[in-house]
C-alpha cells in the first residue's frame, strides 16, 4: 500500500503555493474598481463572505448527510441483513456526494487540516485493509480480531495512520471497508456478507458492530465540529478571522482551489493510479465510488469559483465570487478560467465506473483517455488559477508539479 495522500503530513508536503507576496491590507476591503465600473459592488470582503457562507451550508449538508448514514448503519447494525446493508451503502454513497465538495476547502490550514484537523482521520487513504479487518488469506487480521484490544473512539483516534500513514483506523474508508469489504471483483464493488455480523455466523462479530458504530460516531461528531468552525455570529470561531482576512483569504481559497485541481485530484489521485495501473491506488476501492469522488472533487472547484453551492434540499447558497472578483480587472480571463473549469467537471463526471478498470489496457484505452482528458484539463485549470490569482493582486502564487 502506498502512503495516504490526504494525511496532514502530505497535505504539506504536497503544498503547491507559495505563501508570500500579498497586497497591503488595507486594500482588502475595499472594491477594485469604482462603484461605476463595479456595480454588483463586488469586493475582497463580500467575496470572502460569501465564501464563508458556502463553506457553512456544504458542511451542514455533510453534517445531515452523516447522520441519515448513521441511522442507516445502527439500522444495519440492529439487523443485520440484505436489505438494511444496502439501504447503508445507499446512505454512504449519498454522503459521499457532499463530502467530496469539501475538499476544495482544504490545504490552506483550514479547521479541516491544520495541526489539529480532522481530515486525517476522516477521509485518509489507501487503507490497508488488514490492519482493521480480516481480509482474504489473513482471517484472524485487524483490530477487530485483536480481542485484547479496547474498542473506543479514543483508542480508535490514537490507532489511526499508527505504524505507517497506510493504518486507516477510522473515517469514510473504514465505515465502506465495512459495508462493501475488499473488492476482489473486476466488474462491481466488494461483496461482504451482512452475516458478518451476526453474532455466531462470523467470529468477532459482536466487536466489528462495535467497532462500525464508533467509527460512524466519530465521523458524525468530526462533521459537527467542521460545521461550527464555520458558524455565522460566533466571533471566536475560524470563520470570524476569515472574514477579517482579506487579501489573505483570497489567497487562501485560490490555493485550496489550485492545490486540489493539481497536486491532489489530477495527481495523487488520478495520475498515480493511471500510471501504476493498480486497484489499491484508487480512492474509494471497496464500493467502487472512486468516479464520482472525482467528479464530486471537480464539481467543488467550480462552485467556489463561481460562488455557488446547490444545497442538498434544492436550495442555492450564490453571491459574490473569485470569478467575479478576477473580472474586474480580467474579464476575459475570468471566462476562459469558468469555462476550463466547466470542462474539467465535464470530464471528470465522464470516466466511469468501475475506475479499476479505466485505468487498465494501452495508452488509447477508452478509460484511460477518459482520465487522461480530466488531468490535462485539471493541470490547465490550474495554471488559469495561478493567473486570476495574479490579476486580483497576489503575485507570487507559485506552481509545483506533484
């Protein structure tokens, strides 16, 4: 197994911009043009806000995603069968769809990575299954079957990347090793039996439903606390100092933008598994749900560029955005930017599943085009982010390729 990619410790060193070279504050409150030439009255501080105010509603929607998932797994848990199994794959899959929005949010040291985030131990990856749970050839695997070991949320925290960034303890991947296991199948997801947990079909079975349902726990109370980071009205929170931010948090939401686009979604994630051509280097192996974390991710990029946010009830979060703010001084950039983005969320929801078999044959592979279309669009849309970055003041927002 390769090393998890969205640990903290790779998020920094992964970071793909430079952090210097910001325009005095105290321009940052105040238009780039004229009231005449700026008549939406778009700014540095209402861009900022309305980011703000998206970033609040994608968790909320995450938070409430998290807890129909933990009603369907205690539903699961409770009995155990076909059907209750599948209706938790169904809730896990729905979640999915707004979590991965998020994580345009990130590598800026944000509450979800900074030194005491919770991103490393919810939605690290690759997983080495073994170190959870039984696995093909290795029955007695896993702290599961460690029954020496105390299950608890604080021992599974403590458990999590121990011993090598590979030791997923907790967070969305475990909760789907769980429901689906190892996916041993070419053509669909894992096939674990409900009767693995049922209590004298399967060994350990009382401590994999114990274990389940901790970890679905940490993972709705870890969303909760991402939702309250970014709560309205509250004047010590990380949302309060964002807003005071500025240029500063221009530049913060354009390197969550360009380090997603590049270093993470076209490259450890996409990049990395068509090279290697291996299943344990896609995101979301065990259900086979690595496509649309894609196109979830590319979709993310694009809302906080335009400043909008479909919500999960059908409501819109829009207002003032990087798009908008680029335009004031670069219309035509600000175009060719929305629409290399628009492109990119196209090809991404274009590659298609199972994503372990994308990534196989020759070069002209329909799959592996398919991918091959996505990172190059991703890597273009990422080089126009560095220039919108420059036409709105922040000079110095450097490129590395992964």
């Amino acid at each position: 197994m390769k090393p998890s990619s969205n640990s903290c410790a790779i998020v920094v060193a992964l970071a793909i911009f430079s952090l210097t070279a910001l325009l005095p504050s105290a321009q940052a409150q105040t238009p780039l043009q004229t009231a005449a030439g700026n008549p939406a009255g778009v700014t540095v501080a209402t861009v900022v806000a309305n980011y703000a105010t998206l970033v609040h509603a994608n968790y909320q929607d995450v938070h409430q995603a998290a807890l129909a998932l933990q009603s369907a797994v205690d539903a699961f848990l409770a009995t155990p069968s076909a059907a209750t199994q599948e209706a938790a794959q169904k809730a896990w899959r729905a979640a999915r769809e707004a979590y991965g929005q998020t994580e345009a949010f990130r590598f800026y040291g944000g509450p979800i990575d900074n030194d005491n985030g919770v991103e490393g131990r919810m939605n690290a990856w690759p997983m080495d299954e073994s170190f959870v749970d039984s696995v093909k050839g290795k029955p007695n695997a896993g702290l599961v079957n460690n029954t020496k070991f105390k299950i608890s949320a604080k021992s599974l925290m403590a458990q999590n990347e121990r011993g090598g960034e590979e030791n997923i303890a907790t967070g969305w991947h475990a909760i789907e090793f769980f429901l689906w296991g190892q996916d041993l199948s070419e053509t669909g997801p894992g096939a674990r039996s409900f009767e693995d947990f049922v209590v004298g079909k399967a060994p350990n079975a009382d401590r994999r439903r114990l274990y389940m349902k901790t970890v679905m726990d940490l993972l709705v109370s870890d969303t909760a606390s991402l939702v309250k980071a970014w709560a309205p009205d509250v004047k010590t929170n990380y949302r309060a100092k964002f807003e005071k931010g500025g240029k500063e948090s221009i530049r913060k939401m354009l390197v969550g933008l360009g380090s997603l686009s590049r270093g993470e979604l076209a490259g450890e994630r996409l990049e990395v598994a068509l090279n290697s051509q291996d299943q344990e280097d896609e995101h979301s192996c065990f259900s086979d749900n690595t496509h649309r974390d894609a196109a979830t991710n590319a979709k993310g990029i694009q809302n906080v560029w335009l400043g909008s946010y479909k919500r999960l009830d059908g409501s819109q979060v829009s207002g003032p955005s990087l798009k908008d703010l680029t335009a004031l001084t670069d219309p035509a950039l600000a175009d060719k930017t929305t629409q290399q983005i628009a492109s990119s969320v196209a090809a991404a929801e274009a590659i298609q599943a199972p994503f372990d078999r994308e990534i196989m044959g020759a070069k002209d592979a329909p799959g592996r085009q398919r991918i091959q279309k996505t990172i190059a669009s991703l890597t273009q849309q990422s080089k126009d982010l560095v220039a919108a970055a420059s036409a709105v003041g922040i000079k110095k927002l450097t490129l590395v390729e992964p």
